[in-house]
C-alpha cells in the first residue's frame, strides 16, 4: 500500500462510482492508447467477427451454434444436443466454473478486461462510438455541465440514435443465437403479424442493450456482476493482477526537469485513475471495481516514457513478486485447480467421443404381466421410444444380446427415426421358457445401424414367480 493511502489521503472505502449521499458518480475516463489496448483491440476485432459472423455459419443446411431453448435443441459446432444430453450440459457448467476459478487464482480478472462481452461492447464499441462523437473524457464532462442548446442535443441525440442501431444489430445477432438466423430473417421477409413473439423478443433485448450501455455502463460491472466479488475469496498473494509497485513508486511526487530523483518513481501524474473507466486509482492496491483492462498499465508507460523513468511501475504482477521481488510460482493451490480442471476435460472430451447419435429408451408397459404361449415361450410388452441426434434419417435393428428370443413391432416392420427427431411405438419380446429363470430377468439388446453397433440397452423381463 502507498505512503499516502497509510494515511487516508487517497485511500477509500465505497465504491469508486457511488459519492458519500449515494448519488452516482458518472465516469469520463480518458481514451486509453498503448500497446496492450492496441493489443485488446485485435482480440475484440476477432471476437467481435467471430460473434456477429457464427449465426451465418451453417454446415448441411444447419446452424453451426445455436441454443433453442423453446424446443429444447441445442447445436454446438455442428454437434446436436438434446434434453437427453442434460448431464453433458451439467458437466460442461462445472468445467466452466472451475475454468473461471482457475483462472482468477493465476490471472486474476483477465477474463473481465479482455473477454467479457460486457466489457469488449462497452469498451471497444460503445466507448469508441461516444469518443468519435462527443471528443475524449474532459470535453465529454463539459459537455454533460453545459447548458442543453443546439450542439449538445445535436451530439445527444445521433449518440443515442447510434448507441440504439448497435444495439438493435446486437440484439439481432443474439436472437439468432436462440431463434436461428432463418427464423430472425423472416421477421423482415414475411408479415410481421406471423412473427409477433419473434419482434417482441427483439424488442426487449433491443431496449436492455440500450439501456445497459448508454446509462448502466460500469454499474454491470461493479454492482450487478458477482464476479468482482467472488475474486476477494479466490486470489491470493500469488495471483498474477494487474498491480502498482509501490515498492519502487513510494514516496511518490511530482517530477521536476533535470532532477536527480531522490524519492520514488510515481510522478503523481493520476493518469492512471483519469483512463481508469471505473474510476479506481490502481495505487491503493487490488479493488473490487478493477477489471484488468490494462488502461493504467498504458498510460503510466507513456509517462514514464515522457520522464525517462523505467516502464512497468504499473504491470501484470503478483502481490509476492511486488513485495519481495521474486518470481511468479505455480503454487499448490493452482496446481490442484489445474489436476482437477484436467481431469474433468478428459472425462468431458471421452463421454462426447462415446456419445451415441441415436437414443433409445425402452420401457416395460406398466400394468402388463407375461403371456404364454403354445410353442413354449412367453413374451412381454414394451414401449419404446427412439431419438435422432443428426440431420439425417436412421434406420436401426434390435437384436438379442444376452439372450435367445425375437424381438416384434406392433404396426411397423422397421425402426426409422426421422431426423432431427424421435419415433415412439410398441414391441413384444419372445423368450423359450427355459430361458426365464426368474421374476426378473435382465435383457441386453444391441442397437444396429447396418452392421454397425452404435448403443447396447438394458431392460427387465418379467416372468412367473418359481419358488426355490
């Protein structure tokens, strides 16, 4: 901590955007330049082509990605999953929360400052968007104080009008995401009485988008996001953040032409805190607002650049390599997250590689006891019910695994599952009545695509109680 926060000069304890009554503090922060913003924006340019260009992207005629939680379909790179696949989606949730904790314990937020949409739509389009229009923070905080005449509406309102198209585009593409990119065209091909839930979605996510990134803004992130506060429980002093070495920077104080410098680096310039878009002086050490957008970083490069003092007083660095001057350690701590986290993507990566294309449920009816009959067998009834995981039609055979019987379908001579789809119907197995033992037999049966077995199912047969 700096000499001046010990004292209290600079140290707070509220959020950066809130003053003493609870009123909101509006934020200008400066434009940032440097080369990890520029480095930031490379990222955000494919992030944002690969975000608005994938709803377009189709393999057979199909959506390459989309999340059809109404009809509960959901295509992942091609892939089909359905309600059956739930345990899959499960998984991949508790992968993803080990991820993000992993990490946070070696990265810090690194997450929120270069791939959070909230972050890449706020800063690298929206902010961008208000720069071009109303100039960089000062003359953007003139502008708010003054007088509403001719030039300030005139600058508020194409601001609004463009802050409103981005986020009607956006809207748009995350509807496609949920509805298909086919069935959003159509909102502008066909009567729009054909497609009102379609326009009032659009509608809504249209309005939250505005909404967020015209008033909302930073609030997402220090107020509503519980992200910023889960990193209090999962860094610790090995965590790489984005930190300011006080060591070298205190005492600060401001610098002087052609002075030998007694004192530390800080030259107490506040860049930092001016392009800082939550409004948080980096000096007072890791805070909850603070979403490693490496603005800071930036900024005191160029001033230390400008004075001839070393760059990196403000760097990505861990607490322990700031105080003692020692190098980042893959701790026990990170190294646990990391088995865990490998051992739950081996797991994740071999039940996709096994999962069958075609499931089959079949089911003993309820309330049916066995049959008998004259040539010495008896049979059961079952119920069946067959889903297709493709874009093609399927056509499967059942065949006795474990047993010596024959399997029959009521109404159908074969089991085809359209695609995309599911067949349900009804089937007797026969068994010779030496093969049932007793009460309850168990049956395997092997699921057959041509001559190839893609799933083996398990099942009960039910048979007269034999006392031993």
């Amino acid at each position: 901590m700096s000499d001046n926060s010990v004292k209290g000069s600079t140290f707070r304890d509220k959020v950066a955007t809130v003053d003493k009554t609870g009123k909101r503090i509006w934020m200008f922060p400066h434009k940032p330049a440097g080369k990890l913003h520029n480095a930031r924006l490379l990222f955000s340019a494919i992030y944002l082509a690969v975000f608005f260009g994938l709803p377009f992207i189709k393999v057979s005629g199909h959506p390459i990605f989309l999340l059809d939680v109404l009809d509960r379909r959901f295509i992942l790179f091609g892939q089909i999953f359905w309600p059956q696949d739930f345990f899959l989606f499960a998984l991949g949730m508790i992968i993803f929360i080990i991820f993000i904790a992993l990490f946070t314990v070696v990265f810090g937020r690194v997450f929120c400052g270069w791939a959070c949409p909230q972050t890449i739509f706020m800063e690298m389009i929206f902010r961008k968007i208000e720069f071009w229009i109303e100039g960089d923070g000062v003359e953007q905080k003139i502008l708010a104080r003054t007088p509403w005449n001719g030039k300030k509406i005139s600058k508020k309102v194409t601001k609004w009008v463009i802050f409103w198209l981005v986020s009607f585009i956006i809207s748009n593409t995350f509807l496609a995401y949920l509805n298909g990119i086919d069935v959003v065209s159509k909102l502008y091909t066909e009567p729009l009485s054909k497609h009102i839930g379609t326009f009032i979605s659009l509608s809504i996510f249209t309005s939250v988008f505005f909404f967020v990134y015209l008033w909302l803004r930073e609030q997402v992130c220090t107020v509503i996001c519980p992200y910023g506060r889960m990193q209090g429980v999962l860094l610790d002093k090995d965590s790489v953040i984005v930190t300011y070495d006080y060591k070298r920077g205190e005492q600060r104080g401001k610098f002087h032409k052609n002075e030998q410098r007694t004192i530390g680096d800080c030259i107490d310039c506040e860049q930092c805190v001016k392009v800082c878009p939550t409004g948080i002086d980096i000096r007072n050490g890791t805070q909850l607002e603070c979403i490693n957008c490496t603005a800071c970083i930036d900024s005191c490069n160029k001033m230390m650049s400008a004075v001839g003092l070393p760059t990196g007083l403000i760097r990505y660095a861990s607490e322990n390599s700031v105080a003692e001057k020692k190098k980042w350690q893959f701790t026990w701590r990170m190294k646990a997250y990391s088995f865990v986290m490998l051992v739950l993507l081996v797991v994740m990566s071999w039940l996709l590689a096994t999962r069958s294309d075609v499931g089959i449920t079949v089911l003993r009816v309820p309330g049916q006891l066995f049959q008998e009959w004259p040539n010495h067998t008896m049979s059961n009834l079952y119920s069946y019910k067959m889903l297709n995981k493709t874009f093609k039609d399927k056509e499967v055979v059942l065949k006795p695994e474990n047993f010596k019987g024959e399997i029959k379908l009521m109404g159908e001579n074969k089991f085809i599952i359209p695609k995309n789809g599911y067949t349900v119907g009804t089937m007797f197995i026969y068994l010779d009545n030496n093969d049932v033992s007793s009460r309850k037999t168990v049956l395997k049966i092997g699921v057959y695509e041509g001559t190839e077995k893609i799933n083996t199912i398990t099942t009960s047969f039910l048979g007269p109680f034999k006392a031993n």
